[in-house]
C-alpha cells in the first residue's frame, strides 16, 4: 500500500502532529486562514478598536459589528417526514431496516472562470450549483451519503450567512435525491486554530453546537454530526495541543451541549479518530464509550491505521455492540489509475472484514492533477471499483427505507 497521505507509519515519526499537518497542506485541506495574531499584535489596530467599542457601548450600539452576529433562518424546505438514523446494535437502522452508509467528502472544487475555489466556495452564493453537481456525481457512484466539511474554513466567523444558507441546501437537495449527510463540525475547531486559540474547550464551542443542533433538529437528512476529527494528539508537539484528561472532558461536553440542543433526534460522533496505533497519548476506549457517542470512527492513511487502528478499534466496537464506522480514507491520482483503484479495493475489503456500518472517502470531485484525491468519471477505473463496491456494500437506496 502507499501513497498514502501520510508516507510514513505513525510509529516511526518523531512529530505526528506535524508530519500529518503536512499532509494535509498537500491536500488542500488546510486553506488559506486568516489570523487574528497580527491585529492583536498592533497597537495601531487594537487602539482604536476598543476606541470605537467604548463608543458603541455608551451610545447603545452594543455590537460593532453586528453584521457578523446575523443569521439566517432557517431555510424552509429544512426538517422532511420519516424516520431519523438510528442504531441498531452494530447497524444503522431507518425505521426498522439496516441500513449502511456509502458516502464520500464533499470538499469543493468550485471552477469560476480561470479561479478555483475550495472551502471559500463555502461562501459564495452561486454554490448551490456546484452542491447538485456534487450530488449528482454521488448518486452515479451509488453513494447513498455525502459528508460536508471545511465550510467554516475560509470564514472569518462561525456565523457567516452564506455559510448556512448552503448548508441547509446541501440537506434540503440530498433529501429530495434520498440521500444523507454527515456534517462534520470539525471546521469550527480549524477557525479557532487558525486564530492561534486552543481548540478543546467546550466553552467556546457552545454557541456554535447550540444553534447548529436547534437550527437542525428536524432534519431527516443528516446521517450523524462528527465533532471534531483528528484531534492533535496529546504526546505531539504543537503549543496548542490538549493533554488526555482535556481531550475526554472536551467530547464528554462537546458531545453532550449538542445532544441537548439537537433534542437527541440525531446520532453523534467524535469525528473520525487518527495515531491511535503508537504512544500519542490518546485515550480513545475512553472517548468512544462516553455518554451520547453514538459510535466509533476511524481515519485511515497510513499502514498503521488500516493494520492495528482498524482491526482494534472494530474489535472494539463489535464487543460494545455498536457502529464502526471508516470515515476516511484516500489515495492520490499520481499512484495512477489501476494501481490507486486495487489500494481502493483492498481497503473495502478490510472495511467490509472489519463489519463497517459506513465508509466514506476523500474526496468527491471533478479535478484531475497527480496531487488530487478526487474521484471522479476521469479516473475510471477507481471510479468503477467505487460504483462496484457500492452496490454490494448497501444494494438499497435509502430513500426505499424511509
């Protein structure tokens, strides 16, 4: 197996968090993100800002920026009629009927004219078009599940309108197609990195998880909420890593804000784990088994991860009788076509050996260039083995199991 994201196995590396960061720079996951740190660090800036802020404040303007803290509605197509995605054991189950989900990441690649747009897609409104181009191209890899992240990546703040606006059009549209979403809230911990802040404190999140889980209660389409995925491990070196104990407390009430604001209607996920297969220090029996964790998933880019992560941690799961679930997982288009399309079924026979309820894959879209992990009609023969493992994986659409 190689070319993996990461090249190295966990084990050997001296710095995880830094080795894996690298990674996902080549991705492009990691976008351009703006930083607080040079604002704050002028007194030129900072001076006349808390000028202004006195000002507002005397005068009854509490907000100097009040079109950041505006939000829109909820989109009325938002909430649909049937069963919400429950567990079942092991299973997924809609209504009474077992249900697997097949779903790749919709992390865009929005051509506009000779410019490219990733997660700043996110903000603009003519991305409902890309959306059902992205939807499209599931459904005719037989996907039955898309997975939204990054959204809030290019952002400036959580609240952004435009942000929502395609989010409830992503669920409003999966719906009508019989699809479901996994919305990975991961993003908002990218933001507070990105500004230099230490992103395991539940308090800061609480804002965020409260009008996500009210904003979405009633939405069929989502498949489950993922946390925050990848968390920096605990025996790396980044300055704003947490230790365990933070880690635990973090998904305990992370996970537990959300529950109540989404009223339990929806399952609830830590967001795929990762360096689970050395000593990076994370307790992730503990995590997994916490309250309103609904079930245990995994990332998968290195030959740590597919031979100790995913036999142990599906191990794991099977003995506690719930979900496993491979999140994701990738290969580049530069292995070429024949040999990334074998690293594709050998990795769905392990998801499939292991008893995954769900596997998921990055990425979903149109770009071709030997760098990319998109999947797409240009790249047919992984292209085939998705479409091929798909039908076997889950033969019924969901939509016939609503």
């Amino acid at each position: 197996m190689k070319n993996w994201k990461c090249t190295s196995s966990h084990a050997t590396r001296t710095d995880p968090t830094a080795a894996r960061r690298s990674w996902l720079v080549q991705a492009g996951r990691l976008s351009y993100r703006r930083s607080l740190r040079a604002i704050l660090a002028s007194s030129t800036t900072v001076v006349p800002f808390l000028i202004l802020c006195l000002l507002s404040l005397l005068t009854g303007c509490a907000t100097a920026n009040k079109e950041n803290i505006s939000l829109p509605p909820p989109s009325a197509c938002l909430g649909g009629s049937g069963p919400f995605v429950q567990t079942q054991g092991r299973a997924f189950v809609i209504g009474n009927a077992p249900a697997r989900l097949m779903f790749a990441t919709m992390y865009p690649y929005m051509q506009v004219g000779d410019k490219i747009y990733r997660a700043s897609a996110w903000l603009r409104s003519d991305f409902p078009a890309y959306i059902d181009q992205m939807l499209d191209l599931a459904q005719a890899a037989h996907l039955n599940t898309i997975r939204a992240t990054d959204f809030l990546n290019a952002a400036s703040d959580w609240h952004a309108p435009q942000v929502w606006e395609n989010l409830d059009t992503l669920l409003c549209h999966a719906r009508s197609r019989g699809m479901h979403v996994v919305i990975s809230l991961t993003t908002f911990g990218n933001m507070l990195r990105a500004q230099g802040k230490f992103a395991y404190n539940p308090a800061d999140w609480k804002a965020y998880l409260d009008f996500v889980g009210q904003r979405y209660r009633n939405e069929r389409a989502i498949a489950y909420y993922a946390i925050a995925g990848e968390p920096l491990p605990p025996n790396g070196h980044d300055p704003l890593r947490p230790t365990a104990d933070q880690l635990v407390a973090f998904y305990r009430a992370t996970a537990a804000e959300l529950a109540g604001a989404d009223g339990g209607k929806h399952l609830i996920s830590t967001g795929g784990l990762s360096f689970l297969n050395g000593d990076y220090g994370i307790p992730w029996q503990t995590i997994f088994a916490l309250p309103h964790i609904s079930l245990a998933a995994i990332h998968v880019y290195s030959e740590g991860d597919r031979d100790i992560t995913m036999p142990q941690v599906s191990a794991w799961a099977a003995q506690r009788n719930e979900p496993f679930v491979l999140e994701e997982f990738g290969f580049r288009q530069q292995m070429g076509d024949q040999a990334r399309a074998a690293a594709y079924t050998d990795i769905f026979a392990r998801a499939q050996a292991a008893g995954a309820a769900g596997v998921g894959f990055w990425n979903l879209g149109p770009e071709i260039a030997p760098g990319s992990f998109e999947v797409n009609p240009s790249t047919p023969l992984t292209w085939a083995e998705v479409q091929q493992f798909a039908l076997m994986f889950n033969p019924a659409r969901l939509s016939d199991l609503q």
